[in-house]
C-alpha cells in the first residue's frame, strides 16, 4: 500500500480498496490519512465508523476526528 501511494498519491481507488489492507495491517496513520483524503478529494462520508471492524482504529489516537 505504500508503495501504490507513493506512486499515486491522488488515487481515490487505491485509498479506497486499501483501507482493508491498512486496517489489517493496524497502520493507524495510513488509515487516518486515507480517510481525510477521501473525505476531502472524494466528499466521502465515514460518519462515526461503527461497524466492528474500526474498533481497532476507533481506540487509536489517530481516529479522534472520527469519535
């Protein structure tokens, strides 16, 4: 994932389909990067992020615009 945003930074796709890889991975970091991306280049709405599979993310410091 890294290296496909190294490579394109401003790729809605790869953010997207890498969200996955980077909640596995508990790149927290990543993961809040990609989500402000989204929200601003692609007007995506996370909203509270409830499902199960944040919860990792949600107790993270990074997540605290997303609490």
């Amino acid at each position: 994932m890294a290296e496909a945003h190294a490579l394109e930074d401003d790729c809605v796709y790869a953010h997207l389909v890498g969200l996955d890889v980077l909640l596995a991975a508990q790149d927290h970091a990543a993961v809040r990067d990609s989500l402000a991306f989204l929200e601003a280049e692609a007007r995506y709405d996370f909203g509270a992020l409830e499902d199960p599979l944040w919860d990792a993310f949600r107790s993270a410091p990074e997540s605290e615009r997303w609490r």
